[in-house]
C-alpha cells in the first residue's frame, strides 16, 4: 500500500528560509489582514531598538481583534504600546 502525500499548507512553506534568502519568505499578504484576525508580529524589525529582542518574522501573538488594530494603527510594539495605555 503507498503512503498517501501530505499536502503542505502554505503556512508551513510561507516561512521556509532559501539559499538566496537569509530572511523568511513572507506569507502571501497574511501579515496585511492579521490584526483583523487579532495577531501582531512580536517582535517586528523596526522595534528591536525598543524592545531589546532580535527581529524573529516568525513569532506573532494573539492579542485579540481590537487590540491588535490599535496596536498596528499606534506603529509601536507591544511593550511600548501597553506602556502607553497605562500612562492614560
């Protein structure tokens, strides 16, 4: 009996590093509507000064639908972010 081929989810490609590329390839606008899904990119590349943590495209986390709008609309991470909010 042949063993049945795993279809491979473009998740599990999206972020496959190539020989040309040191950086992650990224996924297909997925980043473009993943506040509306309620995920922010942890840790993004143009806060490390900010958040002391080395840019990794693969790390997102869940924070829920609204605060992930503000979050991206605020272009802050999410330390600077809740800083923010408890400043108010």
């Amino acid at each position: 009996m042949p063993l049945a081929t795993v279809p491979t989810s473009s998740r599990q490609t999206a972020w496959r590093r190539t020989p040309a590329s040191p950086t992650p390839v990224p996924m297909s606008g997925w980043e473009a509507y993943a506040a509306e899904h309620g995920f922010i990119l942890r840790w993004p590349q143009e806060r490390q000064a900010a958040t002391g943590m080395v840019f990794e495209p693969w790390h997102w986390r869940y924070v829920g639908r609204d605060n992930a709008l503000a979050i991206r609309a605020s272009g802050l991470s999410l330390e600077e972010y809740l800083a923010l909010e408890q400043t108010k």
